[in-house]
C-alpha cells in the first residue's frame, strides 16, 4: 500500500515536472517569436503623387512569375480557402480565392497610397494550380524570405495609440465597411533590409471590405446584414454621423464599435489632407488591379470621392465652427 501510494507521488511528480517543463519550452518559443519590437512602423510620410497603385507596394519587381506554379501545401488559417504556392522566380505565395479577393487587393492599395504598412499583393483574374483547379480572381499574398511573421498587435494596445497615423487607421476601417476589427486580424512583420530591422504594424486580412456593416449593435446579432465586395452597397453605405464634443461620431454598427468613439476632428482632418492626395488615375489603377470591372470602377470612384470629401466638410466645418 506504502509502495503504490509512493509510486503514485512520483508519478505525479514526473507529469508535473514534464507538464512544467514543455510550457517552458513553449514560453521560451513564443518569446523567441516575438523578440522585442525594435523600429515599430504604422506609416510613413509619402509623395503618394509619385506612388504605383496598380502594382501596389510590391510594384513590378515583385510581380509573380505564373509561368510556372507549384503547389506547396494548402493554408488552413482563417476562413477561407487558400494554397500556398512557388512560382516559376521561386517566389512564395499564399493564393486566395472568394468575395474576400477582390476588395482586399484593392484595400491594400488605398492604405498603401496613404503611407501605412501593408502586405504585399497581387489579384490574378485566373490561376491554375496543378492538382487543385483554376480559379477566378485569386488574390495573391507574398511570403518574402527577409520578412517574419510574428504576432498579432492589438487596436488598444500598441505603440501608436493616440497618434494621428492610428485614428487614421480606424477612420479607413469605417470608410472601407471593415466588419472585422479583430486584434487576429493584425499582424507584426519583422523586416530585414539588408541588415536593417524594421517591425511594420500592418493589418494582414482586409478582405471583409467594400460592401456594408451590420444592421446593428447587439452581440451576435450584429452580424445580421453585414456584405462584402458589392461596390453598389458600398456606395450607399453610412460613413460620418456627425461631430459632437470636438469629435467624431461615425456610423459604424458591430463588433469594434468603441474603437470609433475618441477620434478628434483634427486626426480625421489629418486623413482627409491624405485621401485628397489620391488623384483620379491611380483610383482606377486600384480598382483595376482588384479586377473590378468600368461600371464596378465608376461606382467604387464615386463612393471613394463621396466618403473623402463627406470627411472633408464634417471635420472643416466643426473646425470652422470653434473659431
């Protein structure tokens, strides 16, 4: 009896010691993940005039070579289907397919041509890729060797809170109709050019983009209504409320709604100093490359200008009334 009980306790003890020591193991794994963030970037300054929205911020260098695909291995994070693929400069992509394609080819862009950080994309109206089929309009997301991907970064909790750069940032959210503000959504890319290290904060799935948000602000229910991609929805979709208290009031209903409730008119006047900058070319040049076809493109450039410009007066009006 005295045996079996002492035998129990070491029992015990060596699970205890082997449970303890591999969450160490993984702690240390997860630590050695994220690494202190050293240099973190949002956004940058930039002549957005001299910017190429067609290719976006890969420009034609990073322009995949479909000559010849090979199949890697399908990606299982997130909803949607999606292949990793090489291409024929043995170039890595993750290869996305659905509603979700299109409009974040053509987010990536608007946010690359305001100066923040993003990812690295290219739409490609057709993809075989052996062994799985051809595909319409896949999105195509590169997976450079000098960038790690390491954790996500959260909207409440990251060095640019307060900033103009992050109010931004959650103004293009409602602008874009971007039902899912999830911190899992975001994405800390660890960039090494040529021995400088950069850590660029960027959102890494826009795909939930130019179409409408839910009907309201009830926990689940909020889902109800919600679109994507429907660019004549988009059109018609709320934007901005109005301004109270010198700050302002957004019509934006779901998950993520007290994200939207301390944005001041000045950083919304900020935005819309950039979003004017955006001229009418490179709007068809990021729809273009999102595949959308001249009356999607129409329809889109009328619902970018009409948001820009409703930003605009809200924000110069409020300003104009506080003298």
């Amino acid at each position: 009896m005295i045996r079996t009980l002492r035998q129990s306790i070491v029992l015990v003890m060596l699970i205890t010691a082997v449970a303890f020591s591999a969450a160490a193991q993984d702690k240390n794994k997860n630590d050695k993940k994220a690494g202190p963030i050293t240099n973190p970037v949002l956004w940058e300054e930039v002549n957005t005039s001299t910017l190429d929205l067609f290719n976006g911020p890969g420009g034609v260098a990073m322009k995949p070579d479909l000559s010849k695909v090979v199949f890697v291995k399908e990606d299982t994070q997130g909803h949607n289907k999606k292949y990793r693929i090489k291409d024929a400069k043995g170039q890595i992509w993750v290869a996305k397919f659905g509603s979700e394609a299109q409009p974040e080819t053509a987010a990536v862009r608007l946010l690359y041509g305001l100066g923040y950080k993003t990812e690295i994309n290219y739409l490609v109206p057709s993809l075989t890729i052996p062994g799985k089929g051809t595909f319409k309009n896949a999105r195509l997301e590169a997976r450079p060797e000098n960038v790690e991907r390491l954790d996500e970064w959260k909207w409440k909790d990251n060095p640019f809170v307060g900033t103009n750069e992050l109010q931004g940032l959650k103004i293009m959210m409602v602008f874009l109709t971007n039902w899912d503000l999830l911190d899992l959504q975001n994405k800390v890319l660890r960039v090494n050019n040529n021995g400088v290290v950069e850590h660029q904060f960027i959102i890494s799935d826009l795909g939930a983009t130019f179409g409408k948000l839910g009907n309201n602000n009830l926990p689940f229910f909020f889902r109800l209504g919600r679109k994507t991609n429907d660019p004549a929805t988009w059109y018609e979709a709320g934007f901005v409320s109005g301004v109270k208290g010198g700050r302002i009031d957004f019509d934006f209903k779901g998950k993520g709604r007290s994200l939207m409730d301390d944005i001041t008119v000045a950083q919304g006047q900020w935005l819309a100093t950039r979003l004017a900058r955006i001229s009418d070319k490179q709007l068809d040049d990021t729809f273009r490359a999102a595949n959308y076809t001249a009356d999607e493109i129409k329809i889109l450039k009328d619902g970018f200008k009409a948001r820009r410009d409703e930003l605009s007066k809200a924000t110069g009006d409020a300003r104009m009334a506080e003298r």
